[in-house]
C-alpha cells in the first residue's frame, strides 16, 4: 500500500490524529485517520463501478474539502482527476468535456443541473457516497510516469489545454516545495484559491498534507472573513492573488492586527503591485511573490522574505530540484539584465497536452518547457518576470514590457489598478495603451498620468492613449483577462466611446 503514489496512506500511519483538512465553511475537521476513511469510501465507489485505468473523473464543485478525497482515491484507482471551472458556460464545458470524454461528473449541489445538462455522462453528488471503514487494495500496476490530473488552462489566448500531470510530477513539486520552501508538519495554510486550478492543488494544499501540516479550505473568498480565518486557524504561510491582497488593504480588520502565528504571506498568479509589498512591510509582515504555471509545479523559485523587501517583483532562484534559463530571440542564454524566454526543467514538468501533440512539441523540447513569459535576472542570480512573451508590445521598433509601465501607473496616487496593452497603429506599429481603475478621475487626469510616466519612463513606454473605467475585467483565478481589454479597445477606437465606462 506504501508506494510512492500512495504516500497519504504513510503520512496517515505516521500522524493519525493530526488534524489534516478544515472547511472554513461548515466547520468540519478531518484528521489524517479520517481523511484515510474518506478516500476508502470514494476508491470503494470507483472499484464498484468498474471504471477502468486511465478513465477520466470530472468534478464541478466549490471549494470543499471532500475533492481531496477523490482526487487521492482517483490516483489510487488509476483514475485521472479532471478539476472543472464551475464559472464556464455550458458551452465552454462541452468543450472540455468532448476534449476528455469522461466516465463520470461528480458535482456538489450548487452545480448539480449544470452537471445534468450533460444527459450521456453519469452524474453523482459529492455528499451521496455511503461512508466504509476499510480500505480497499487496487488491482493495476503503478508507475510513477502514470497520470493522475489533468488541469486545463484558462484558455485566455484560445482554447483550453489539458495539462497532464504524472504523479511523478505532483509529487516532485510537493517535496521540492517542501524541502525548498522549510515547510513541516507544523505549517498551516487558508486556501481559497479555486481547486480548478493548480495553484489551489498543487501550490501549497498538496505539500503541506504530504509534510503533515494543515489544510483549510475556504469558498467564497470576501477579504475580511479571510483575515479573520488566518487568526483563527493559527495559520503560518498562505497564498493569495494580488486582487485579494487589494481587497483586504481596504478592510478596517487589517488595521487592527499583526497576524502573530503568519510566518509569510505569499503572492502567485500574476504580477504584485509593489505598492501590495509597501503597505505589509509597514506593518512588519513578511510577504514575498513566487512564480509558477500549469505545466511547470506551479511552484518554481524561492526567494528570502527579507530579501524580497529590498528586490521587490524578484520571485529569487530556483528550488533545489529544478532548474531555469534564459534563452534570447537568438536562441543563446542571456546575460545579467537581458530579456528573454524564461525555461524551466526538473521532474515536476507536466507530461504533454492532453490530445495535442503539436502543442506539446512546442512547449516540451529536449527535457526544457518553454513557459512564454519574459524574464531577466541580476548580478545576484536573482530572477524577475517581465511579462508574457505574447504580450510584449513594439512600438516604433522598440521593446516594452506591460508590466513596467503598470508598475510606473499604479505609484500615482490616483490609480488603483492599471493594465496595458498594445493595439496595432499604422504609424507606430503598436500603441501602448493604459487601463486605469482610479479612484479620483477627473479631466486633467491623463495628462496627469502622462507627465507622471515621463518622469518615471522611457519616451517610448510611455502610454499615448488612457482609458479609464470602472473595473478591470478578470479571469476566474484573479489575474486581469486581456483578451477582454484588447475588444474593448476596439470598441473605443470604432465607436469613439467615453473615456470613462465599465468592463
């Protein structure tokens, strides 16, 4: 039973009592003995319905602590845990269902008649499996190259990709983490980033269960609540988007306490203004940002706290089991300071899309991934993500790099969150243009943002064109959906629409 895919199984042995999964929502507390007893339940059901290796098991659900159960009972039936983004259309769930045709949809009850829509696909509810005591054995070989989940990506430039990954893969980012990252048995983690996405599974969730340590899980996310959990659950280490920092600034709660059990406060999922660092280092809270994707960990890098402060937006260097590069449009490795494609190697690498084996030569070559973003790194080895590679504008022949021009926006004090793009213009061959959430907008104030960029700016960064509105729109991970800024930058320039209006 102790093999290397069944490592819950040894870590439950070792700590039986130690409390292992909370829902922050109901209350519930499962121990490592527990947790055990609920994957036996969900291995019995999949045993008893004879569902074969290799079938796919999708999920549609909330965040709740049972999906842990049936993923560790998925990956002890030979099953492949497919995680659902319960915010899709139908439509867009059809896709990714005829893309991985599965055997069966689990759903709560909230997604129970988006779950029914699919009439050929057998249906069953989180809460309808009779409870077992005893733990079935399975009757497959393992292999560590075998796949236990397939994630699929956003699909913000097209359509979704199903990245699959090994146990090999989950298991090496969780023990990389955690001998990189210092986790133990003592850490304890609030998460509620969603479980369709890896950083909800794989970034700190999986790692801390595999030291020992403390899971919970919360739903909704509304930034006060959150705060308050972090107290209440004694948590150490907690990962959050930039979005959710913003929120709980903003709240009264934050003013009034110093989080005394908080070890640091981690940033994933898109770049972190540093005005997010300022304010939690006047308060003496240690913060840091990592960086990661899909098909790489999600978890990469690691870098000091304390050094974090002092290089605000480095992620620092690699962990202990991987290694990066820097490869320039040349194909050589790049210099101290030089842009370039950030590569990434080591066994925590997905194994290849699911049905797309162009994609995968593509993005897998010779044993490196090729991960699409920008980076750089300084006389120290320390590393910094500029942007994504498709998101680089050239404006008149030269390079920018949205995410300086952001960072530039977003000191003045009246931008709240800022998002550049390039759109075509047939003098510059790309116009930067800005998009600004402000909180005090007025008619001076894009000449205001645009003096303010001069000083900080190259002449050629700097935006010849604002747009201010109301929100900025985002994907359901938090990070700022583009796709949508670049049609709404049409609509300005074909409607002449008002400067001021909402996403």
């Amino acid at each position: 039973m102790y093999t290397e895919q069944a490592w819950i199984y040894k870590r439950a042995a070792l700590t039986p009592a130690k409390t292992a999964l909370i829902d922050s929502s109901t209350g519930i507390h499962w121990n490592y003995e527990q947790l055990i007893s609920q994957i036996s339940m969900w291995t019995h059901f999949f045993q008893q319905h004879k569902y074969e290796k290799g079938d796919r098991i999708v999920v549609l659900s909330q965040n709740r602590i049972e999906l842990f159960a049936i993923l560790f009972a998925c990956g002890m039936t030979g099953l492949i845990y497919v995680p659902l983004n319960f915010r899709l259309s139908n439509r867009e769930l059809q896709y990714i269902l005829d893309d991985c045709k599965p055997v069966l949809i689990i759903c709560d009850e909230e997604h129970q008649q988006a779950g029914e829509a699919f009439l050929d696909i057998e249906l069953v509810l989180v809460t309808n499996i009779l409870e077992i005591s005893t733990i079935h054995s399975t009757n497959h070989k393992w292999s560590s190259a075998d796949p236990w989940m397939i994630i699929y990506t956003g699909g913000t430039t097209g359509k979704p990709k199903g990245v699959v990954l090994s146990f090999n893969a989950v298991n090496w980012n969780a023990m990389n983490t955690i001998i990189s990252w210092g986790l133990s048995d003592t850490d304890c983690t609030l998460n509620y980033m969603p479980m369709f996405h890896t950083g909800g599974i794989n970034a700190l969730c999986i790692p801390i269960l595999m030291a020992g340590g403390t899971v919970v899980i919360g739903s909704r996310f509304q930034a006060e609540d959150a705060l308050k959990a972090l107290n209440t659950y004694n948590t150490t280490i907690s990962l959050f988007v930039p979005t959710m920092y913003q929120a709980m600034l903003d709240t009264e709660y934050i003013k009034t306490t110093t989080f005394p059990t908080v070890k640091v406060f981690l940033a994933g999922g898109a770049p972190c203004p540093h005005s997010i660092y300022d304010k939690f280092q006047e308060k003496g809270i240690l913060f840091k940002e990592g960086y990661g994707l899909t098909e790489a960990g999600p978890n990469n890098f690691f870098i000091d706290p304390l050094i974090a402060y002092s290089k605000k937006g480095s992620v620092g260097k690699s962990m202990q089991f991987n290694e990066v590069k820097i490869i320039n449009k040349e194909g050589r490795e790049c210099r101290v300071d030089e842009v370039g494609e950030l590569y990434i190697t080591g066994k925590h690498l997905f194994t290849h899309y699911w049905n797309s084996e162009e994609e995968t030569e593509l993005t897998l070559q010779d044993g490196w991934l090729k991960s699409g973003d920008l980076a750089r790194f300084d006389k120290d080895g320390d590393y910094y993500i500029v942007g994504r590679k498709k998101e680089m504008i050239i404006t008149g022949g030269e390079n920018v790099y949205p995410q300086e021009v952001e960072q530039c926006l977003i000191l003045h004090p009246i931008v709240r969150e800022a998002a550049v793009i390039g759109i075509p213009d047939k003098k510059w061959g790309e116009c930067v243009t800005a998009f600004i959430c402000s909180t005090a907008y007025n008619r001076s104030s894009e000449d205001e943002l645009i003096s303010h960029c001069k000083y900080y700016l190259g002449g050629y960064k700097v935006p010849k064109k604002i747009i201010f509105v109301d929100k900025l729109p985002r994907t359901d991970v938090g990070k700022i959906d583009k796709k949508k800024l670049y049609e709404l930058a049409r609509e300005d320039s074909n409607k002449g629409i008002a400067k001021r209006g909402s996403v």
